[in-house]
C-alpha cells in the first residue's frame, strides 16, 4: 500500500514536470543551441513582409542577426499584431520583434528589451489631399487606423469624439481606404510610410504632417519570466550597433 502511495506521488511530479516543460516554447537544435519561437508583424514592410515566400524586413534580419550573435536559433512566426501580445501572455510565443512602440500601458503585461529603432507617427492623405498639414486639421475628418498600433492610440487619446475612426486589421487596407478616397487620412510610422512610397511611387498618397510622435520600438516578451531571452537581444542589438551591422540593416530597408 506504501509502495503504490510513493508510486501515485512519483508520477504525479513526473506529470507536473512534463506539463512544464511542455509549457515552454523554447527547445534546442540538433546542435544544442536554444531555439525560441518569435512572432513578427504579418504585413508591416519594411519591418517585415514575404517577398518570393521568404520572411523580409528590418525586424527579421535583426533578430535573426542578433540569434547569430548570440548563439540561438528562432522560428519567425508572421502574425496580425493584434493577436501577438495575447500571444506572448498565453505562451504561444516566447517573444515577437513587431515594430512595437514602448508604452506605460504595454510595459504592464509585457518586458521590452532596449529600443531598437527610433520612430515617429505621421499622417498619410491622398496625394490631392490640401487640406490636412498639421494635427490640428486632422480634426472633424474620417481617419483610418490599424488595430493596436500607435496610430490607434493617438486617435484614442487626441481625436476621440472630434473625428471619425474606423479600424483596419493590416496597413494595405488601411492605406488603401485613404488612397480610394474612402478616409482622408490614415495613421502610420514615417519609416513605414517613407519605404511604402519609395518603392510604390504611383501610389496616390503623401504624407500629410510632420511627426506627431516620438515613439521609439522595442521586442517584446511575457512580463516577468524571459529574462534570458530579453539579456540576449539587448546584448547582440548593443553588439550589432558596435560592429555596424545594425546600421547595414536599417539603411537596406530605409535608404
């Protein structure tokens, strides 16, 4: 009766030891390295996008530079940004480079590492548009903007109640309400809206304002539990930024 007693007791550990480690995203290679799983915006060039069904953009060459330098492995897994921090709480990922700006709001239920790249919110407007220049203008009109992004935060704390808003679940559509004169103006980071335009100069758009933000984006992980994987991006971006590969990567997409 002992015996099956310590039997039960053993295999309910073993049971809770292997749901742990089930738990976990990150495994390791044939080689040993670490390998984590790590979320990127679905379309959000030129931080990422497919281009001949490889994953491109700033983001994904730098964690994958950044995995180089620090001996570990990653799985780039596209997804809507909306679905990626819920993603990170429930475990499903074990972190995401997104173009995610740093928020007081997002640090609550997220760790970011140190920014990784400096950006600025702008306001994009059909290239006939004349009448929107400043912030000011952007009042009384009908925006677009992309879910959980900082254009939809700036449009929930500045222009709630004095615009109309509607919400986009990725950039084409988004920009193509503007460009169908379906919207007067949509919401987007410079570096974004600066490549979109570089490589799409039919497009019948132009950006309407100067910077109406500084937001700066970071990678992101489960608050409180990767510590590890958050020590590594921040020690390879800081080693990337020294060796100047990082500069190689940022003028690729943006020059």
């Amino acid at each position: 009766m002992k015996m099956e007693k310590i039997f039960k007791i053993s295999l309910t550990i073993f049971l809770l030891i292997l749901a742990v480690a089930c738990g976990k995203n990150e495994g390791r290679t044939s080689d040993g390295k670490k390998k984590y799983i790590i979320a990127v915006d679905l379309i959000y060039p030129p931080f990422s996008y497919k281009e001949n069904n490889q994953n491109m953009g700033i983001d994904v060459e730098l964690i994958k530079a950044i995995a180089k330098e620090e001996g570990f492995e990653v799985e780039i897994k596209p997804m809507d940004f909306g679905g990626i921090i819920p993603a990170i709480q429930s475990g499903q990922l074990d972190g995401a480079i997104a173009g995610a700006n740093i928020t007081e709001d997002r640090k609550k239920v997220v760790d970011f590492s140190e920014p990784y790249y400096d950006a600025g919110l702008v306001a994009v407007v059909n290239k006939n548009n004349k009448a929107i220049k400043t912030a000011k203008d952007l009042e009384g009109k009908r925006l677009v903007v992309k879910n959980g992004t900082a254009g939809a935060r700036y449009a929930e704390e500045n222009l709630k109640g004095k615009a109309q808003v509607r919400v986009y679940e990725d950039t084409t559509s988004m920009l193509k309400a503007v460009e169908n004169n379906q919207a007067d103006a949509a919401f987007e980071d410079y570096p974004v809206i600066a490549y979109t335009l570089k490589i799409t100069p039919d497009a019948k758009l132009k950006i309407g304002t100067e910077k109406l933000t500084n937001d700066k984006n970071g990678f992101m992980v489960k608050k409180g539990t990767n510590k590890e994987l958050l020590g590594k991006f921040n020690k390879g971006l800081k080693a990337l930024k020294e060796n100047g590969e990082y500069q190689k990567i940022i003028n690729k997409y943006t020059k």
